[in-house]
C-alpha cells in the first residue's frame, strides 16, 4: 500500500507506481494541503477593513464615556432641556406673608402660578367652614372688585345643610372627639393665558375631606380635582377674580390600606402644610 499524490491513502485514479511523492500544504492551507491561496491584496484589504472597525468603535466608547468638563454658555447655568409645566424653576417665589397665606408673588408666569396654587390650598382648608375665617381668606385672596361678590355666593354656599353633609353641627363646629379634615393639595400647575395685568392659571388637585372620629358616619376620603383661576394684578400682587372647579383627572385607587379614624387625626394634626411654589 502507497500513498497518494495528495497526501492520502491509494484513490481510485490509477495504479500504485512505488513511488511515494510529498505534498507541501499551501500558505493559506491546512495541514493537509486543503486550503486554496487567496487572491492578491484580500488579506492586506481585510486587515485595513478590521484596524478600521476597531478605531470607530475605540471612538464610539470614548465619545459615550466622555465627561463635558466644558459647559456651553454661561458658566452658572449649564445649558438645559425644555421646562416642563410643573418643573421648578429655583427662583423664590414669595416674599412675604398675610396671616397663614403667602403674598408678595413675582409678576411673572411663575408668580401667577405660585399665588393659584397657594390661594387653592387656602380656599379649600377647614377654616372655610368658619364664617369669620372664611371672610378672612377670601379678603386675603381675592382682588378687591371680587370680594362682595365671592363672599356672597360662598356664604349661600357653606350652609347649615353643607356642614351637616360633612359631619359637623349646623353652626360649622366639630362635633366632641372628631377632627374634621378638609385639605387641598395641588399637584401641578398650567398656565392658560398670561399678561402682565391678568393671568389664568389652572390648578390640578387631589383632596381630603370628613370627620375622623370614633363613630364618624363620614370618614375622611380623597377626591381629584382641577381649579381654575383667573388672577389680576393688584397693588403689587397676584390676586383672584374668579374661581371654578371641574372633577378630576383622577387615577386609578391603589392598594394601600385604608387608616383608622385616630391615626388619620393624628396625621392631620402633626403634618403642616406647604408653602407652593412653581
């Protein structure tokens, strides 16, 4: 038995002859001589193809890893994406305050917006069930031309028959051992239309009102909301001229568990309330 001309074992191509010849492999082969020489200049152009992908992804990593040591514009205020409606600004937004209520708002959009916020939580805390506490915040609110007006109409509103809904005695007081709840919360603010003498703003929020209590036949509940406001600028200030409220955008409930009347209580009378601001 003799081997073949390529390197293998006796084929069918012709009778043994004795001789036994060698067979060097190809540069681009195998060991076994299967391999095929490739065509002048592939391999220089795949070597160049490959140092090429590898440089433009070695840039591509440096370019994502990059830090910008270099802000654009001013060196204060690195430049930034488009403010969105509710997204705070970082300018103070009042100066002063009247009784228990902000006042001294900017005569801009984020003033107006900031007065709305803070004359809805006002208009709608407990204090509003108080005929004198009432006169009170709306004289602190609203531009003097809508003062009669609005407490006219909120006087006819706040009957004996609306304290009862709530749980409280006809005269508006708490009934013995209950805490009566009645918060407004804003969650955001959009402007709606804006001059430097008038602006309406609306104001979206969520609330809390009933009587916690033992025995309390109207336990405290949420409800959504939205406010609008339009506002007018008057003696160096953002008061309201007017002030309507539609239901919701409400979301979906979530699966917190409901608290007892005392812990709810005890929550209404240890947390304040906020100053807002845009």
């Amino acid at each position: 038995m003799s081997l073949s001309d390529d390197g293998g074992y006796g084929d069918n191509r012709g009778p043994e002859t004795g001789q036994t010849r060698t067979r060097l492999p190809d540069s681009g082969g195998d060991g076994y001589g299967s391999g095929r020489r490739p065509r002048a200049g592939v391999s220089s152009r795949n070597l160049v193809t490959a140092v090429g992908v590898v440089v433009l992804l070695i840039a591509a990593i440096a370019f994502a890893n990059r830090t910008d040591t270099t802000p654009s514009g001013s060196s204060d205020s690195p430049a930034s994406p488009h403010t969105q409606p509710t997204a705070p600004t970082g300018t103070k937004p009042v100066t002063g305050k009247n009784g228990t209520i902000a006042s001294g708002f900017a005569k801009t959009e984020q003033g107006a917006q900031s007065a709305a916020a803070n004359y809805a939580v006002a208009l709608g805390s407990a204090d509003m069930f108080n005929r004198e506490q009432r006169h009170k915040i709306i004289s602190t609110v609203m531009a003097p031309s809508a003062i009669d007006t609005f407490q006219t109409t909120l006087d006819k509103a706040y009957s004996a028959g609306l304290n009862k809904e709530v749980g409280l005695h006809a005269d508006g007081s708490t009934p013995a051992g209950s805490t009566f709840v009645s918060r407004t919360i804003p969650i955001g603010t959009k402007m709606k239309s804006f001059s430097s003498a008038q602006a309406t703003v609306e104001v979206w929020c969520t609330g809390l009102l009933g009587l916690a209590g033992s025995g309390s036949t109207k336990p405290v509940t949420t409800s959504w909301f939205t406010i609008t406001m339009k506002l007018t600028w008057t003696n160096g200030d953002w008061k309201a001229l007017t002030h309507s409220q539609t239901d919701g955008p409400a979301p979906v409930s979530g699966d917190v568990r409901a608290s007892g009347a005392e812990e709810i209580a005890g929550a209404v009378e240890g947390y304040g309330g906020f100053t807002y601001a845009r």
